[in-house]
C-alpha cells in the first residue's frame, strides 16, 4: 500500500508559526496533498536516583523528591502546551485553506521525529526564527542548517507574513548541485505557471555560460515560463537579493547544503548567508 504523501509543517509557537502554517498550506494547495503539523517536545527526562548508600541521604531526599515532582510537572505542562499548539495550528490552517491537515506530537529532538516521517515528508516547511532565537537578531533558527543538512526532502523557510508567490528565483552557479535542483523543479508541480528566473552570478567562461541555457531550456520543454539572467562578478549573495529586489521576485530556490567538505565550505556558506539575509521565504532543493 502507498504510503500518502504531506507538506511537514514545523511549528515551535514562536512568532513565525502563522507563517509556517500558511505556507505549509500553499504547498500543499500547489501538490493536492495534505499538511502534517509538527511539534517536538524537548524536555529531559526525570532523573531518579537510588539514594540508599549515599553520604548524607536522608538530608537530600525530601530536595531530590521535589525536584523530581517539578521536573514531572514541567513536562506534563510542555505536554499540554503542545497539543494546544498542534490543535491551533490544525485550525488555523483549516480556516484559511482547503487542504486535509494532519497532526504529529514528539517528543526529543527535531531531526529523528523528522526522519520518522521521512517516507511521507513532500516537503518540510520550517520558520527562520525559532522560538529559542524569539527576540534576538539571529536570522536562522539553531535546527534549519542540522535538518537541511541531513533531509534529502525539499525544504521552505520562511518567516514573513505569507504571500502568494507569484514568481521565484533560482540561485544557480553551474554546479552538480544546481543543475539537479533545476531538473527537480521541472519535475514537481509547485512552481509551474509562475514566472521563473534562472539567475547566476560570475562564472563567466563558456561552459558556464552554455549550462545556464541548457537548464532554462530544459524548464522551458516542461512547460515553465522561465528567463535566464547571468550577472557580472560580484558578491554571490549581494547580487542575488539585488536581482530579487529589481524584479520583484517572491521566492528564492537554491540548491541545499552538500555532504562533502567542499561542498560545506562553498555552497554551505552561499546557502547560509542567503537564508539570513533576505525575508523572502527560500526554497532548499538536495
């Protein structure tokens, strides 16, 4: 039996859940499938120790037995908290979309409660600002480079209120890894009838050149309106937000981080310094 497929959306309850909400929904609008809502519940287990041959036991036990009760209460209170936000998420995504939503709770970390779902995961749909960063000027939440590291899934980040994307951008620099998320995009259904832009920055020798045109001409026999645009040398990521901004662009496709230390060094660091510093969301294709 065929396992269905769902957009995973990655709610924490900080300030950019609504948005995570309303463009899980988009996505899943684009693919007629269904939103699965997330959330991870991080909280230690109790730690109970047998005190019976312990200097001093009979004084610290009454402490140790309070400091457990607060520790079960806080992950009973976490427990609560969550299925709240889960149902919230859950009916606010129903109140503004049509699609099927879905519910899952975990607890432990975020990337194995991923993995969990790896069969059915479409797509992950994560905030830029996690609630751990709520208030501080870090733009990339401490989880978004460890899950878009080791998925294999498409992942949109985001953390504006939502937009209708009616146009994207991909980032692309000629390499293996650029021109296989072109050939997923012309594969997958989500950005087909919006206008496309295919830009690359540098990279001025021939080769580059004639593989930019091979990959919009590749869009282009799948039916996408697309247009490729090569900048001169510059700032990558200057120059990539500078087109975005003169052309009005609403969403940012970038091939994801590589596994090899190359890959860490050049494309990781492209990838990153793009993700914190534009709002646009940003789409991360392996």
């Amino acid at each position: 039996m065929t396992t269905q497929q769902h957009i995973l959306a990655c709610v924490d309850g900080s300030a950019v859940t609504e948005s995570v909400c309303d463009y899980a929904a988009w996505y899943a609008g684009r693919l007629n499938i269904p939103v699965a809502v997330l959330n991870v519940i991080d909280v230690p287990d109790t730690a109970r120790r047998d005190l019976s041959k312990a200097i001093g036991a009979h004084s610290r036990r009454d402490l140790l037995f309070a400091l457990t009760q607060m520790d079960e209460q806080r992950a009973e209170i976490a427990e609560s908290y969550s299925k709240a936000l889960i149902h919230d998420a859950k009916s606010y995504i129903n109140s503004h979309s049509d699609v099927e939503v879905k519910t899952h709770q975990s607890r432990g970390k975020l990337l194995p409660a991923i993995e969990l779902l790896k069969t059915q995961n479409r797509a992950l749909v994560m905030g830029r600002r996690g609630e751990d960063h709520k208030g501080s000027q870090i733009n990339i939440g401490s989880q978004i480079e460890t899950v878009a590291r080791a998925s294999s899934t498409p992942i949109l980040i985001c953390s504006e209120d939502f937009k209708t994307p009616q146009s994207y951008m991909v980032a692309f620099d000629a390499s293996k890894t650029a021109i296989k998320a072109t050939q997923k995009i012309a594969r997958s259904e989500v950005l087909r009838g919006m206008q496309g832009h295919i830009v690359m920055v540098g990279h001025n020798n021939s080769n580059s050149k004639n593989i930019l045109a091979a990959a919009a001409a590749q869009l282009d026999a799948a039916g996408f309106k697309v247009a490729a645009h090569h900048l001169p040398e510059m700032d990558v990521v200057d120059g990539l937000l500078g087109f975005q901004a003169d052309n009005n662009v609403d969403l940012i496709v970038i091939g994801a981080y590589g596994h090899a230390k190359w890959q860490r060094l050049f494309l990781g660091s492209t990838t990153t310094k793009l993700i914190a510093n534009t709002v646009s969301p940003i789409i991360l294709v392996h």
